[in-house]
C-alpha cells in the first residue's frame, strides 16, 4: 500500500482537474470519505467536483459541502454535466466500491475516461480498472484509508474539523458505532487523531441517527410489526417492502438504511434479510453474526458481494419469487448457522 500512497503523493504534486465518485445509494462511508478527499485536495489546491450516481439520503446532507455534490440521475441537465468533467479529469478517484458496475450508468463514463484512475476501498476482490489502488480489507471503512493517506502525505495534524466531520461519519456508521468486529486499536487511534480538530462527536452521531422524517420512523413502525418474519430453526429473520408500501411512506434515499439491523436484535437470530422491491428489481440486504459470510451467500445467489457480515445483492425478479428463492437455498447453511456463536 505505501507505495501506491507514493505514486499518489507524485501525483498530486502538480494541480489536477480531480473528480470523485461514490457507489450508487452512497451510504455515510461513501459521502464521507469522498467529502472528506475533496475538502482534502481543495486545500491542497485542486480543482475537484464530487458526483453521485443517485440521490443522496437526507440524514447524510448535513455533511460539509454536501450541497455541492451532483447527482447523475434525477435531473435532465445533469448526466451532461457530470459525463463532460469525467472527461475533463485529469484523475478520477473511485471511493467505496470494487466494481464499475456500483456506479450503473456512470460506470461507462468513468471506465472511459482518459484521465488517471484511482481507486480507495476495503471491499475483496476488487476490478483492476485503477492506476492507483490504496485497498485494505482489513480496513473497518474507506474513510479510515482516507486518514491513512492524508496522515501519510501530510500528517495528522492537517485535518480540520470538516474533514474530521466527514471521515469520523464514514468509520463510526461502517463499525456499527464501534460495536462491529472491525473495530480495532487503529480505528481508535484514528478517531482519536480527528478528534483532535475539537469538532463535536455527538452531533455527528444525532444527525445521522436522530434525523428521521416522521414518515420514515412510521416506515420502521410498520416493519417490524407487520412484515419481520423470524425462522427460529435457521437462526435467520427476514422481512419485505414492497413498492406499494414505499409509496405509501413515501419512502426517498436512505429511508430503508438500517432496517436490516433490527432483525439481528431478535433473541439467538445470528442473520438478517430484507427484500426491498424498486425500480424494477428487489434489492436485499444482508446482515450477520460471527463467522457465518454473508457474502458467501449473497455472492453465489444473488448477484451480491461487501463484507463477511454485510453485504447486499439484487434480483430482477418478483418479490415473491426473490424471497422463495432465498428460502429455498436456506437449507444448504443450516449447519453453519447453527454453529455461531452469539
């Protein structure tokens, strides 16, 4: 890694016409570790415009220069916008995701692109698209190999508070609040270096997780009352939304981040699903205990990948057939399930 950090150091030596990008649906990984890159290289003197393939949650807005970031789809006059600076890049860094496809449309534009590529990630098995690849599974979050590089070129003293605003964002929601199994000592020291700028922790924490419309904690409401099923003999607890039911709470970008995770507060469930029919797909998230892969699962059935105990995939077909589908390969992991320790 350090001498791809080197490459990257030459690099930036002379003024770029930079572009970031982020997967699509950007969690706070994905916006903070890129805000965080740009209000970086903009210090440094760069030219850099931020892009996201979709809309970009609400609770996740309150984020230093958010405001600036262009959205792909959703606006007619856009995708020109965003397809010209792509071209115009002299580099173009790829945060928070492995694969071009992540991007849907705009993976063809950055695949295209002249410019250098770099790549900034912790997911496995990542495409060999970028010049430059600063990747580390062991890694609980991008925005910690964003600390890594800043602290590396720079030193840990050049963060401000927007900068530790955005990264701090990216690793406390990547490690479950520092619940997670990959929260290790150098995530600690991490968060300790960009505490020092003085900014407030908590209201990371309440903007994030108690920045909710109404509607939205209805959403939760009617989830888990009426649609979480548990499978007591698989360890395993499962829920769906349908598009009716989107409509009906009107449910935007971000809306359904997190559902998932209630499913692993039921008492021995060590796995958690949720189907969410959109847009003419069902998109599933997985969640995990211990040593059982959700990837493993999601990435032989469903066209999925991520993490060990996170992970998410998606289907073009119905509903209904998505979740038979997954309750017919339940079965086959039965015994692995059984087996973890929670």
């Amino acid at each position: 890694m350090n001498q791809q950090i080197d490459a990257l150091r030459a690099l930036l030596t002379s003024p770029q016409k930079v572009v970031i990008t982020m997967h699509r649906d950007p969690d706070a990984d994905a916006m903070g570790s890129s805000l965080g890159w740009a209000l970086y290289l903009e210090a440094k003197g760069h030219s850099v415009n931020v892009i996201s393939p979709t809309d970009i949650a609400p609770n996740l807005m309150w984020m230093p220069t958010a405001g600036r970031v262009l959205t792909y789809e959703g606006n007619k006059s856009k995708p020109k916008v965003c397809r010209e600076l792509i071209q115009d890049a002299t580099l173009v860094c790829c945060l928070d995701f492995s694969a071009l496809s992540r991007l849907k449309e705009l993976g063809r534009w950055v695949n295209e692109a002249q410019g250098a590529k770099l790549l900034v990630d912790h997911h496995i098995e990542p495409e060999t698209f970028a010049d430059i690849m600063v990747w580390d599974t062991e890694a609980a979050a991008t925005a910690q190999l964003i600390y890594k590089i800043v602290s590396e070129i720079d030193g840990p003293d050049f963060f401000d508070v927007p900068m530790a605003e955005c990264l701090y964002a990216g690793i406390m929601t990547d490690t479950g609040s520092f619940r997670h199994g990959n929260t290790t000592p150098e995530v600690h020291l991490a968060v300790a270096d960009l505490m020092r700028t003085g900014f407030e922790v908590n209201k990371v924490h309440r903007m994030i997780f108690d920045n909710s419309p109404l509607l939205r904690m209805k959403l939760v409401g009617h989830v888990l009352s009426e649609k979480l099923h548990v499978l007591p003999e698989y360890r395993t607890a499962y829920m769906t939304l349908t598009a009716t039911e989107l409509e009906k709470y009107k449910s935007g970008a971000g809306d359904t981040d997190g559902i998932v995770n209630y499913g692993l507060q039921v008492e021995d469930v060590v796995m958690s699903v949720l189907f969410i029919e959109r847009k003419g797909e069902v998109k599933i998230s997985f969640r995990s205990f211990g040593e059982f892969s959700v990837r493993d699962l999601a990435n032989a059935h469903f066209n999925g990948g991520g993490h060990r105990n996170a992970s998410g995939g998606r289907t073009t077909m119905s509903l209904d057939d998505t979740v038979e589908q997954f309750l017919k390969f339940l079965p086959f992991y039965k015994s692995q399930l059984l087996s973890v320790e929670k």
